[in-house]
C-alpha cells in the first residue's frame, strides 16, 4: 500500500509567507537525475527541504529539476496529452485554456475555467489567441506559422476543404483592431474589413519588441494541456487549489486536482531533442540521386519518435527478463550521421541512455562519438545484444557540440540508434 504522502509548500515570494499543508502524494527529480518520493517538503526561493523515510534532506534551488504530482493523489483522471480546445498564449511562456475571447483598444478581455473574474490581458502581452481546436491535419501548419516571422498580426481563417487530412486553415497579415463575438475588424492593407468570427481559427498578435517580464519560478504543467509560468505559488487553507500569479500579472485559481507537475528546469537542464541542431548531415552507404529529396529525408534523424513515427524504444533488462521501455524524449539516428548543437550558457554536464532500436537488436551495432571542435569527449561502440549504456561527460566549457554514428560491424543493417533524454545541465 502507498505510504500517505503530503507537501507543505511555503513560498516566500509576494509576502506569502505561511507553511499550508497540502495532501498528495508526490514525487521530486532533482537536476542530477535523481528521484525520491516524499512526505512533506517546505519550499522558498531558496531551496527545498523534504522529509522522507530516511529524514530530511535540503535540495537547492538551483539543484530542483520538478515535484510530479501522483495520478492516485488526484480524481484518477488521465492527462489528455493534448492542447486546450481553445487558447491563449502569453510571452511569458503561458499556455491557458480559455474560454472567451475578446479585444479592442490593445486590451483583450478573456474567460479562464481557472479564473472566477474576467481577465484584462493587454495585447502586448499575447503570442496568440486559438480560438477552435487543432486537429492532426492543421498542427503542421500551425507549428510553422508560429515559426515564422511576420511583419504584422496574423489573422488565421478556416477555408473550406474537400479532405479532412488536408490542411483548411490559412493566413493574412495586417492589423487586427477589434475582436467581439460576431466578428473580427482587420486591417488589411488600409482597409479595414469585418471578418466573422466563426471564420477565424486563430489570432498572431505581432511584436516587433518583446516586453520584458520577470523570471518564473516554474511551470504548472495541467491535466488540460494549460501550461502555467509562475511566478508565486500558494496552496489554499482548505488544501484544494493553488492561486499562480504569472510573470505577466495574471491571478489563477488551479484546483490541486488538475496539476500534473511543477516543473523548475527553466535555465537549468535543455534536452538536445528539443533544440535545432545548427548542422546535420546523414550519409547514406550507397548514395542517393541529387533529386532524390524524399529518400535523402528518410535518413535524417527523428526527434521525439522512432523512424517508424511510434515512442522512441529500449530494451530493458532491470525486470530480470528482456522486455522493452518507452520513452517520450530523445533522438533517433542511422549511420553516418553527424550532427552539431549549440550548447546554452552554463551548462556544465552532458547525459543520455544510448541504445539499439530493440525491434533492431540482432544485428544493430553503431559507433558513437561525442566532440568538440576536435576534441573527443566519449567514444564507444553500441550494440543491439548490450543493454542501454548511460552516457555521462562533464561539457567544461564546450559550447557547440558534435555527435557523430558511424557503422559498425554490419554496416548500414539494423542501425538504428536511440539516444534517450540527451540533456544538458547545470
């Protein structure tokens, strides 16, 4: 049976400065890679004390990666693994489920299931506003449309189409000057035209300068898909909900039940799968034509999922039997590939699991190298046979960083490697 486990959160920020006591059970992850449930815990811009069965224990800020918040503590209600039907976007790095939507006169007025009041949220502050849901045909579009740079407010509209994989959203740049309930006012090169609003799909606020805003403490990650940035935290006295004050001023109200984590990595770890490498270049053993651009894609390494599009995969020898694990960040790689990153400021430590694609493990046998700017940082061969092998190298001030598979003892057959939560740190 699970011990009871609770926190006792104590955020001296903002004057809050009374211990409340709060029933869940929960886990914390510390930078390090370490995890231990806990008991309770006290937590200011400091550090973190908890107390366990072994006896307390203090983790400095610096040090704390997250607090998961376990599914049994709550309603048992599963995360949906998916964005909020409709959304707003703050540059704090806020992703709030919403409800409505409006604006005018550089002011937005919004309805939050996470607020009893209106919100005042002037458009300054607003990425965007999503007001439908996405669906699997639109998400690649919407992904680059964020991506790219506009010279003005974007106006997203939903268009008719004769296939429901095919994209039916489209964009025009302008200004928008007026959002109501009935219709949207943008202007388009001078002319202002009402567009109604069960056209729009969504609204790109543009900023040619972004307004600073102060440094979260961390994020709230909900069972919605809302990702809250926090900059004060509080648990209410009757243990229900957290009241979150963002970065940009916005006051939520978070019922306990609906948080999965709190997640304070900000600054202090980035995955490599999360980032864009500055080069990659994958070599096949035989070469393709030039025009070949669809068979020369089909090499090139994936991020977040395996080659055939599913959970990125290794074996798992700890159960005593050989079986497979999943896992949701890393990066998939084929020989010969080579491939540099960036590393941020301060990072201090590289790590990562590496191993063959289990559906691979015959034959699979890579050669990997990590470098930087010519000096070896690790080497060593994976094989499909070998369990995982854990990667860890201290960076001492490498700032771009090289990896590099080469083939191993079967060439180009089974060469699949899985380089599993490739992160930096702090």
């Amino acid at each position: 049976m699970r011990p009871s486990l609770s926190l006792l959160i104590i955020v001296l920020l903002g004057g809050f400065t009374e211990p409340v006591r709060t029933c869940l059970a929960a886990s914390v992850t510390t930078i390090d890679g370490q995890q231990e449930s806990i008991q309770t815990f006290q937590i200011d811009e400091i550090g973190l004390e908890t107390l366990t069965t072994d006896g307390s224990k203090r983790i400095a800020a610096a040090d704390l990666l997250s607090v998961a918040i376990n599914e049994s503590s709550s309603t048992g209600r599963a995360s949906s693994g998916t964005s909020p039907d409709m959304a707003l976007a703050t540059i704090d790095g806020t992703l709030l489920s919403i409800q409505h939507f409006e604006a005018a006169q550089r002011t937005a007025l919004i309805r939050s299931p996470f607020s009893n009041e209106t919100l005042e949220v002037p458009t300054e502050h607003i990425r965007y506003a999503r007001l439908v849901p996405l669906t699997v045909a639109v998400e690649p579009y919407w992904s680059e449309l964020l991506a790219d740079q506009s010279h003005g407010d974007l106006l997203v509209v939903r268009k008719k189409s004769d296939s429901s994989e095919a994209p039916n959203w489209d964009s025009i740049s302008g200004i928008v000057q007026q959002v109501s309930q009935e219709r949207v006012e943008f202007n388009w090169d001078g002319e202002v035209v009402p567009v109604k609003r069960s056209k729009v799909a969504a609204i790109v606020y543009f900023h040619s300068k972004l307004a600073k805003t102060p440094v979260a403490l961390c994020v709230a990650h909900l069972r919605d898909g809302s990702q809250i940035a926090c900059r004060r935290l509080q648990a209410s006295s009757d243990d229900s909900q957290l009241t979150l004050e963002t970065p940009i001023g916005l006051s939520l109200n978070i019922p306990l039940r609906e948080v999965l984590s709190l997640d304070f990595s900000s600054g202090k770890l980035a995955y490599l799968s999360d980032l864009r490498p500055l080069a990659l270049k994958w070599t096949p053993l035989i070469g393709f034509p030039k025009q070949s651009e669809t068979l020369r894609r089909q090499g090139e390494p994936r991020f977040n999922q395996a080659f055939t599009g599913s959970s990125l995969q290794l074996a798992d020898f700890e159960s005593g039997r050989k079986s497979t694990k999943a896992y949701q960040r890393g990066i998939a790689i084929r020989s010969r590939t080579e491939m540099i990153f960036e590393i941020p400021t301060g990072m201090q430590r590289f790590e990562t699991l590496a191993g063959i694609n289990p559906e691979m493990s015959s034959q699979g046998n890579v050669l990997l190298e990590f470098s930087s700017r010519g000096r070896r940082l690790w080497e060593g061969e994976i094989d499909g046979q070998d369990a995982p092998m854990a990667i860890t190298f201290p960076l001492d001030g490498v700032r771009r960083l090289r990896i590099f598979v080469d083939y191993g003892e079967n060439l180009d057959c089974g060469d699949q490697l899985h380089l599993i939560n490739p992160r930096v740190s702090k």
